[in-house]
C-alpha cells in the first residue's frame, strides 16, 4: 500500500478498498484462540478475481456507535462483533474514539459459501486502516484482517497465499503471505453458483461442532500436512499433485462436518453432481474441484481441460462466473 495513497485518503478520514474473496485448497477449519481467529494448522489459498467486496470507511465523531452497511442493509449492532474488533483494534492504535461508518458492496451472494465473511473483513480491516492513516505493513494488515474472519487473512496479499498459524499468544505473527504471484500459474478458475441461499449452519458454529467429532483429532494431523504438499505442487505448477490434494482435502472437510453429534451437509443435489462428473474427468483432463462450508462449487483447471468445463458443468444450465486467480487489497 503506497503512503502517498494513505495520505490522501485519510485527509477526510476516508478510504475506499477493493478486495476479493479467496479460495482455500488447503482449507482452515478449527481455532487454537477463538477470541483471535487463531488456526491449529496453516492453510493455503488463492484469490477469485471475479468475487468483489468494495468498502467505504468514514471515521468521524458524529455517532455513539460504528456502523456497517452491506448491500444498502445495516447491520444489526448486536451482529457487528466481527468488524468491531477490527475497529477496537484501529482505535488502541490511534488512541482515539471516532467511530467509523462501513459501506460494502458484493458482488456475489453473502453467507453462501463463497468467502464473503472473509473478503468483507479484509475489506473493512484495509479501509478503515487507510482512513485512519495508519501506515500497516502488508502481514499488519492480514493480522488485523484476520480479528473479524480468519480467513480474511488471506484476502489481502495476492495470487497464491499461505495463511501461518503462529506461536506467539497475541497472534501478531499468524498472518497470510503470498508464495506465488496471480499470474504465476496459468489457470482457469469457474465459480459455479448452485445456490444464493445462506446457508443453514455458520463456518464458525460448524467448526465448533467438528472440534467435538471423535475423527476431530485425526482430522487435525492430516490437515498439518496439506499445506506444504499443496504448496509444492502449486510452486511446481504440478497439476496432478494439485488435483489429488485439493479433492483430498476437501472431502476430508466435509466427511468431518457429517460426523458431528448434529450432522451438517453442506452439498446440494448439484454440488454432487458437478463432484462426480469432475472426479470421474480427471483420470483425463486437468481439472479439480473444491467446495468451502456450502454447497457453491469452485471448478479449477488448464487450458487443456475448458471443453469438459463447457460440455458437462455449464450444460447444467447453473449461473457461473469464469475468471482466474485475483491481486491482494487494493485503496481505491
């Protein structure tokens, strides 16, 4: 982030960031601080160029309390825990009490499985930051991101990022960095809308949930291993070793979240189908599939592999978005 860009946003006290929404293949689920987003394990993800979050921040005196509109609907005051620490945080740095009015647009649904808590709290976390004039380093501005959602750690550096876990009790060193450009690896990435429905059962309530699972345990040491394998085959562009990590892990996720004391499905009828008809592709062209905590399908292949995509995946007749991997937080 250029200071001369700070400078001039935060004259008024206002800014405006554009971030996106990222994917992980090595997915963060479970927390070592709940209070902190702290994660037991690194995880490793990329940014959808195609998924948008844009906030405005504004600190002033005019209020007795912050504010946070999405979509021109504002936030509740008892729903506005996870920004709230983001601005909690800004005001101990600055040692003052302004309070600060967001106003964020997406342009995909929320609460869907496609990451929106995560891009609209690096959204809000780079705003607010540059209306208040501070002057963060890019692991600064990840950790502060990373209070309101943790993934949102890694929507601000860009292309290919590994979220650290950290040792440190305060979490200033579990932050996300990048490890590959956006243009390192030639990819063709398809956001497959199933449904615009919210889901049912919250990421964090159903992390919670699987903590109790009794294959939670073994859960957590495969996970330690995933993000160094897929980060190998992402830095060897090596995509057969990608595929197997990506449906690896994703599946493990979701046989996790089946076997809580109240099991939680996330796939839709149509996430199975887009699963089976991409699994039983890649024994011959390059292309994988992932699935978050929803029922939205992220289909990520080669060149080679786009005629599969059109024939079989958007035959479905499902709205998509076809874009590639996106940049870090920007000031707008």
């Amino acid at each position: 982030m250029m200071v001369e860009q700070e400078r001039e946003c935060h004259k008024n006290y206002r800014a405006k960031a554009r971030v996106h929404a990222n994917v992980a293949v090595a997915k963060y689920w479970g927390k070592r601080d709940e209070s902190l987003n702290l994660p037991l394990f690194d995880s490793v993800a990329f940014n959808v160029d195609g998924l948008i979050t844009e906030t405005q921040a504004h600190w002033h005196n005019d209020d007795t309390r912050d504010a946070l509109i999405i979509n021109g609907w504002q936030v509740p005051a008892q729903s506005m825990g996870r920004v709230e620490r983001i601005l909690d945080k800004i005001r101990d740095i600055k040692g003052w009490d302004k309070r600060c009015t967001l106003q964020s647009r997406n342009n995909f649904p929320l609460a869907s499985g496609l990451a929106s808590s995560a891009s609209g709290s690096a959204a809000a976390a780079a705003a607010a930051a540059a209306a208040a004039g501070l002057e963060l380093r890019e692991s600064e501005l990840s950790a502060l991101a990373r209070l309101g959602s943790g993934s949102a750690a890694r929507s601000i550096p860009g292309g290919w990022t590994r979220w650290r876990t950290g040792h440190l009790d305060d979490g200033s060193d579990s932050f996300a960095e990048s490890f590959a450009p956006a243009d390192y690896w030639n990819l063709h990435v398809f956001v497959i809308q199933v449904t615009d429905s919210q889901k049912s059962v919250s990421s964090s309530e159903c992390m919670n949930m699987c903590m109790r699972s009794p294959f939670w345990n073994v859960f957590v040491e495969e996970s330690k291993k995933e993000a160094d394998l897929l980060q190998q085959a992402v830095v060897q562009r090596d995509f057969a070793s990608f595929s197997a990590g990506v449906h690896r892990n994703m599946m493990r996720l979701h046989a996790l979240t089946m076997t809580c004391e109240r099991p939680v499905l996330y796939f839709a009828p149509k996430s199975v189908e887009i699963i089976q008809k991409v699994l039983r592709a890649t024994q011959a062209v390059p292309v994988c599939c992932t699935v978050d905590a929803g029922s939205n399908v992220i289909v990520i292949c080669e060149d080679s592999a786009c005629p599969f995509i059109k024939n079989d995946i958007i035959a479905l007749g499902l709205p998509f978005i076809q874009t590639h991997v996106g940049n870090g937080a920007q000031i707008v």
